[in-house]
C-alpha cells in the first residue's frame, strides 16, 4: 500500500498565486467539519458536484457528477494543471489554512489509491514552518510540488507561521493512467503493509496491474507478490 507519492510533475507557483489574488473578493466557504479544526480553515470549489461556487459537499465518487465552477473559468492556469491529470475528475478545490489554524488528527475513509480514490496536493502558498504529518510522519510539501497521500490514514497541520497555506486539492478515479502513472520506478515513494487488505485482494489488485501488460504494471505487481502474505 501507498504511504505517498511525489508525483513527476512541477507546477509554477506564483503563476497559481497570481490567480488566486484575483478571486480575493470571493468569499471562501468555511470548511464543514468544523470538528475537526481550530482557527479558519476554508475553501474555493472549483468542482463540485451542482456546479456551484458555494458548494463545498464532497458525496458521489463519480467523476461525472462533478462539473467545472465559474470560479475554474476565471483561472486558466489551474485549468492547465487540471489537463495534466487524464482520469476522471471529483472535487477540485483551493484549501486554505489560515496562520496559527490547526487541523486535527482525523482519516478521510476509505480515501486511498488501493480503494481506486486518489487526492492530490499542490502546494500553491506554504513554508516551513506548516508541519504536515501523515501517520506520525513529517512530511515537508514545497510549492509547486504535485503529491499523492493515503489520506485514509491518521493526517494532521498546524500552521505556525503568520502567513495562510492555500494548497491546490484533486480528487480523482485511479484509471489505468493513474496505475501507470504510480507504477513509474524513481519517484519519491513510501509503502507500507495494508492490514486491511486480504490475501484475496491483494491478488485481485497483482492481476489488475498484470492486466495492463506493461513494464512499470508489472514490476509493481512483482514488487506486491514478493511481499504477498498468503492466508492458511
């Protein structure tokens, strides 16, 4: 199982901050599960799933329940960014962390590439001093870098600088792009055992990628039957 991926695409930051400024007059939508943060944590849909700039519900995973906002339209470059990913696309978001806001430790279920959902971060404004941590690890995200997480597992931020984070988030189907695209050998990649996932399972997911018949598919798939723990 995926721990995270920095995926092989870089994206120009103050290009993206530069748009951002230009819907400053749009009201973030604060984020709904207010449970699970302290301070101000909001958003920006640039999909959702009625089309609406104020709609912030994340429901069906089905990309063709999502439909571009008006917000996308006004935006170009992060309608480029969206072009780089050929799966089908969910939500689309801008996330914004205000400075001192802490979100808390929390798992978003079942959200994780094995189960065919993949998030994706794109770090449009940070620093070093907003702590990210994935199951107890620190992971530092640098602006313009392009990262898949397994957000199924404990996440939590702090940002203890005095400046907002505003990071870019998709949400995608993984289809056989996204399989190729993670089965690529070189990239900054962490894997770790799947309690969850059965022998069963785990020899569903080695043939799907055998299924594919290419390299990289296939390597990840030996890579998987290696580890393979089968059940007597």
């Amino acid at each position: 199982m995926i721990k995270y991926l920095q995926l092989p695409f870089h994206f120009d930051a103050s290009l993206m901050q530069q748009e951002i400024r230009l819907l400053e007059k749009t009201n973030w939508q604060l984020h709904y599960q207010v449970k699970h943060y302290e301070g101000e944590w909001s958003a920006l849909p640039l999909r959702s799933t009625s089309g609406k700039a104020d709609d912030i519900i994340i429901s069906p995973v089905d990309g063709a329940a999502y439909h571009d906002t008006e917000l996308l339209q006004q935006c170009p470059y992060l309608k480029e960014i969206l072009s780089f990913f050929h799966c089908p696309l969910l939500a689309v978001r801008l996330l914004k962390l205000n400075a001192g806001a802490v979100i808390k430790e929390h798992r978003d279920a079942e959200l994780y590439f094995e189960k065919g959902e993949i998030r994706i971060h794109i770090p449009v404004k940070t620093n070093d001093r907003v702590e990210f941590y994935l199951d107890n690890e620190r992971i530092l995200l640098k602006e313009g870098e392009c990262w898949y997480m397994n957000f199924n597992l404990p996440h939590r931020i702090s940002n203890n600088s005095k400046e907002e984070r505003i990071h870019l988030v998709i949400d995608a189907m993984a289809n056989d792009w996204v399989k190729e695209l993670f089965a690529q050998p070189g990239l900054v990649k962490k894997e770790i055992a799947d309690p969850q996932m059965d022998a069963a399972t785990q020899q569903q997911v080695i043939a799907q990628l055998r299924s594919l018949n290419t390299e990289t598919a296939s390597r990840l798939a030996d890579e998987m039957e290696k580890g393979l723990k089968f059940e007597v």
